[in-house]
C-alpha cells in the first residue's frame, strides 16, 4: 500500500460482513479492515489489468484447491494462480499441436483417397 491512506466509511449488510470475518479468520489476517483492504485490491487487479493481461476467474473444488494447494508446498510451482497458468498453457499447447496433427492426417487421408492435393 502507499504512503498514504484515506478513510473510507462504507455500509454493508451484515451477512456480508458476517462472511468477511469467516475469511479474515480462515486466512489470518490481522483485522477486517485488511481483509477489506486486500478484497479490493483483488477487485481492482481484476477489473484494471495490464492491456497485454486479461484476467479469469476459475472456480475450483476444494478437492482440487487442496491439491493445488500442497503441489506448491511441495514446490511444484510458486503459487497457486503460477500453477494454474502454467496447466493452462500445457492444455492449450497440447490441443494445438493435437489439432495440427489431425488436420495432417484428415490432409494425408484427401490426398490419398483421390490422388489430388485437398483444395
């Protein structure tokens, strides 16, 4: 955060509230006012990202989580969010050579068939 700050009066009903202590307290934060803090700080990265950035929100089980969660304990990456991106480029990587391949082989089949390059 900066060097300085502003104080911010904000009402919120009080089930939300309810459920940002639930987080304060499953995370540690030392009080409400950082959790807040850090909730828009995560609101503002989300809406405001680099141009050459876009940013997805992924829902996960908890299973899931927790398996994430211990692959960076074990120091299969550095972070959560660096362990899902680099599943997601691995994924896209995968699909797209997958795609080519087949697209040879669908190529191959035309031209074999007919004796004629495809059009």
């Amino acid at each position: 955060m900066g060097d300085t700050s502003e104080r911010v009066t904000v009402r919120i009903p009080q089930d939300l509230l309810e459920k940002l202590k639930l987080i304060q307290q499953s995370k540690g934060t030392p009080t409400i006012s950082d959790a807040i803090r850090e909730a828009l700080e995560r609101f503002v990265d989300m809406n405001l990202p680099p141009p050459n950035i876009r940013k997805v929100v992924v829902d996960l089980s908890r299973q899931d989580n927790r398996q994430l969660e211990e692959f960076v304990r074990e120091g299969g990456s550095v972070s959560v969010d660096d362990a899902v991106r680099s599943a997601v480029r691995e994924y896209i990587r995968i699909r797209i050579e997958n795609l080519g391949t087949a697209r040879g082989r669908r190529e191959s089949v035309s031209v074999a068939a007919d004796g004629s390059p495809p059009p």
